[in-house]
C-alpha cells in the first residue's frame, strides 16, 4: 500500500511519513484551479460590494507584485500622475512604491489603473516570506506585539496598515504631499485622521491623493541629524 501510495503522490513525501493530498490533481494543476477560484469569488464578492471592489482586486494585485516593478496611473483633482516603481508596503488602503531615490504613497482612492510595465514577465503569487530562525520565533511567541511593531518587514507580513498607522513611523520626514494643493513640509504628528506638518498646516488624511519622498535628502539629513547628536 506504501509503496502504491508513494508512486501516486511522490511529492508528498516528509521524511519517513507522508501528507495527506488536498486534491487528487497534480499540485501545480491544484494551484492554478485554486487561483482561478479565488479570482472568480473575488470578482462575485466585488459585484455584491461595489465600494469595497476598487479596494479588494488593487489589494490582491499589489500583494501578488510585492517586491516587483508595477506601473500606476492616479489623479490628482483633474491631473493624472503616472508612477512606476517597485512594491515596497502593501497597506488596506494604499501601497508605497519605490526607486533609488524617491519613495510614493497612493491611496487606492486615487489609483484610475495598475499594472505590470510593458516587456516585463507578468509574474503572478510571488510572495516575500520571512526566514524565523529559532530567535525569531521564540520573540513571536513570548512578546508578539512588541516583536512584530518593531520591524517593518513583519508588520507587513502579519498585518495590513492603513495610510493612518504607517504615516506615524514617518513623523519629522520632509514630504510633498498632494492634497487639493501641493504642501512640501515635515509631518509633525497624526492625530485622528489628520496629518499635522510644521508651519501649522493641517490636511485630512481622506484628502490626501498623492505622497512624494525623496530618499537621498532624507538619508543625508539622517547622517546631519546623528553627527549633531555627537556634537
């Protein structure tokens, strides 16, 4: 029986014991019907909630480019802005792209369209998995809280942030924000749905259609900030 098991279901062999098959299809065949199913719901669920679709297909798509070069088209009130850059963050309501030297944030709000640049491999399910060595997880177990807020790469893999939560890591970041009118200042704090920047000027976290953050002057205002501190 063993050895009849283990010339059907080859690959599902772990050490001495076998695993029990989810399907009796091959397991490349079982992927492919699992994301066939899985887009189809998502397309019925969308069609039931037509405000959460826009939503849901730009969460999955991103999720599925995480790490690779996506191209997006946004508005701005009647400006449309096209953006090319790699997936960086994932969050519930925006995803952050980024270069060498700039970072973006868009809401979903503001995206007109997303896709895969022209010549590129349209390479779908390409998740970043998180290496836990026996440190790691034994942190996870004891103070997952603590653990998880304290490093980006498992905030991201564990929980899905919205443009609120992730812009409170950035408090003092020089930005150019889009919002009606374009703003270039430093966040000084977020407080109930409003981002605070220096200079007093307030903007709702609703309005906001567009974020822009060069990454250059912000590594050298870093390197400024800790040679003062040694002063």
């Amino acid at each position: 029986m063993n050895r009849l098991y283990e010339k059907e279901y080859p690959e599902l062999k772990k050490e001495d014991h076998y695993t029990s098959p989810a399907s009796s299809l091959p397991l490349h065949e079982l992927k492919m019907l699992q994301d066939y199913i899985h887009s189809a719901n998502l397309q019925q669920l969308g069609a039931k909630l037509p405000n959460a679709k826009q939503q849901m297909i730009l969460l999955k798509f991103f999720k599925s480019k995480k790490n690779q070069l996506v191209e997006v088209y946004s508005r701005n009130g009647e400006e449309v802005i096209h953006t090319v850059g790699k997936v960086a963050v994932v969050g519930r309501n925006f995803v952050m792209l980024k270069t060498l030297f700039t970072r973006y944030w868009i809401p979903f709000t503001s995206i007109h369209s997303a896709k895969t640049p022209f010549g590129l491999p349209d390479v779908p399910g390409s998740h970043q998995h998180v290496v836990i060595d026996q440190e790691l997880r034994r942190k996870l177990l004891t103070n997952f809280g603590d653990t998880v807020a304290s490093k980006e790469t498992l905030r991201q893999q564990f929980f899905e942030e919205l443009l609120e939560t992730n812009l409170k890591s950035w408090k003092g970041t020089k930005l150019i924000i889009l919002a009606g009118k374009s703003y270039h200042n430093r966040i000084r704090d977020i407080q109930k749905g409003v981002v605070l920047l220096k200079g007093n000027n307030k903007i709702p976290i609703h309005k906001i259609q567009y974020m822009k953050q060069t990454r250059m002057m912000s590594f050298i205002e870093r390197i400024f900030t800790k040679w003062f501190k040694k002063l």
